[in-house]
C-alpha cells in the first residue's frame, strides 16, 4: 500500500487541517473534539449538522457553508463520530432556532447523535437518511443505508433553512425528500483502509460487487465484470422498482464517483441512466456527476434518483456556497 501519510494516528487532524486552511474564507476547525463549522456565524437560523466516518469526502465537510451546512463531526476513517463532537458542534452553531442533524443510517452513526440530541439543552431533531436501496438490513445500519442521496437532503434542507423556517418544516422536507430519493452502487474494487493496509474485501479482475456500501460493505451479489449499459440497468432496475415513478415523473439524476473511477466513466454511466430514465416516460431535469460521497479510493460508483416537484426543485436550484458544491451566488 502506498499513501500519502506520515502517522496513521496523525492522518485525519492533519487533513482536516488542510482542508481549513485552503477553504478559510468558509471554515473554522475546532480540535478535542473534532468539528467544523462555518467561518461565520449566521443569525436566525436552524443549525444544521451533519457527519460521520471519515474516508468519504467531501461529505460531510465539503458541504459546509451558505445553503447547505452549519457544522460536520468527522469520525475516524469509516468510525462514527462521537457524542461530545456532536455537544461541541451544536453548542456552537445554535442561534436560537434549534438544531437539525442530518444522519446516514448507520447505527454507530444513529446511537451517537441520539445520546447527543437526548443531553443538548435546545429544541432539536433528526433526518436519518436511508437512500440505498441495496440492502434492507445489515450489520452496520437499522435498516436501509444512508448514502449519496443525503447531499441532496443536505441541499434542500440547507436552502429551506436560510429562508428562517422552523425545525419542524426543515425535518419535514427532509424527511419528504429521503422518502423520493433512492440510490443503489457498484464496485470494481476494493477500498484500503489506512490503519487496516489491505483491502477490505477481495475481489477478482473480472468480478464486480453489485450494491456495494460506501465502506466497502458486501453487495447483492458478485457478479462478472459486463458493459456499463448492462450494469447500468441492474442498478436502475432497484432504484425504479423502489421509487415506483409515475409516467412523467421529473428527476433529479447523480452519479456519484467513489474516487477510483474516472469523470469520463461516470459520464458514461450518466449517459445511460438518463437514456433508461427517458425511456421509462420520466425526465430528467437536474444533475449532478462527481465525487461527492466516496469510499477512499475504491473503483465504483453510485446512481441516485431524487423524484422532484415544485418545492425540492426550488431548493435544490436555490444558491449556494461550500468548498464542494457552489452556484447561483
């Protein structure tokens, strides 16, 4: 294995330090315990925070700033976040609105910020997201995982949260846009977790883990490595029998990059989802293709589906500014 790494104990500070001086103008690092928030404070505001393992970014840190986050709590590589980062965080970025967490689901991930949300001392509340549809249960979550489709919860909810609304509508719209929102991804190889060296799972030349996690967790199946129009429609066969779209339906279509895959691999990708999307009478009206939730640097990718209407169209138009995700201001 060779990384770019001076200590192991040293790697996640060390990053997270980069990552702060090279975003100042949008981010404050706070250390013992870990989290980061924006570099201004705003008023009359829902704080919204989110975070966990560390080794998928840029979520959550990449996704702080006007329009979307108020805070992250960065776990180790792939390690829940523990309740103090999430005290430290909350007391810090609530403005008297109350605070929102935005939680993948996993169950590290959900007993931590619970024990959190139960000492805090202001009103708050939780969107857990549950996007892939890949599995229904597992070792690692309370149900289905929370995946790529939380940047867009993040997005949505983050732009409703500048408008002044209260907790009680940004948890409503983001617990609506989870429910339209479903993903399902694919591996080609294995991602190396520094502290362990090795990959987490083996896998051959010709094989390839169909619904994969983003910590390399197993699949639906192993399967032989086929075309991307062929894998394609395995993975947006899961995505549409769950979502069950009417005919018209308007979308939002991601894919996702878990790092080792190339931008022109994923336009591939994109280019037959949306084909299928339109064949199946749906249109695609907004995207998104990139790293945005990744796995190290695991050779796959994600699809997400996000079913729009007038209102999560708006606020995923609406404008914003992170170290990740930036337009229309």
């Amino acid at each position: 294995m060779k990384k770019f790494i001076n200590q192991i104990d040293d790697l996640l500070v060390e990053s997270l330090s980069g990552f702060a001086a090279a975003h100042h103008d949008l981010i404050s690092l706070h250390l013992d315990p870990n989290y980061l928030t924006r570099a201004q404070k705003p008023r009359n505001k829902v704080a919204l925070i989110s975070g966990g393992g560390s080794g998928h970014e840029p979520l959550h840190t990449g996704f702080i700033g006007y329009g979307m986050l108020d805070a992250a709590c960065p776990g180790h590589v792939f390690t829940s976040p523990t309740p103090d980062q999430m005290m430290a965080a909350a007391e810090a970025v609530e403005n008297g609105k109350g605070v929102l967490f935005i939680v993948k689901n996993y169950a590290g991930d959900v007993m931590n910020f619970e024990m959190a949300a139960e000492m805090l001392p202001f009103e708050n509340a939780t969107v857990i997201t549950s996007d892939d549809v890949a599995v229904e249960n597992s070792t690692y979550t309370t149900g289905r995982r929370g995946v790529a489709g939380t940047v867009i919860v993040e997005k949505c909810v983050g732009s409703l949260a500048e408008t002044g609304a209260d907790l009680a509508a940004c948890k409503t719209l983001g617990d609506k846009v989870n429910r339209r929102t479903a993903s399902m991804g694919v591996a080609l190889t294995s991602c190396i977790v520094p502290a362990a060296g090795r990959p987490t799972f083996e896998i051959e030349k010709h094989e390839l883990e169909m619904g994969v996690g983003i910590h390399g967790e197993p699949g639906r199946r192993r399967e032989t490595m086929r075309s991307a129009d062929e894998i394609v429609a395995d993975l947006m066969h899961a995505i549409l029998e769950d979502l069950k779209p009417a005919s018209g339906s308007e979308a939002l279509l991601m894919v996702n990059g878990f790092t080792g895959t190339p931008l022109m691999e994923l336009y591939v990708l994109y280019h037959s989802a949306a084909k299928l999307l339109e064949r199946h009478g749906m249109k695609v009206s907004r995207s998104l293709v990139g790293d945005y939730t990744t796995s190290l640097e695991m050779a796959g990718a994600s699809i997400t589906v996000c079913l729009l209407d007038d209102e999560i169209r708006q606020h995923w138009d609406s404008p914003v500014q992170t170290a990740a995700l930036r337009w229309g201001r």
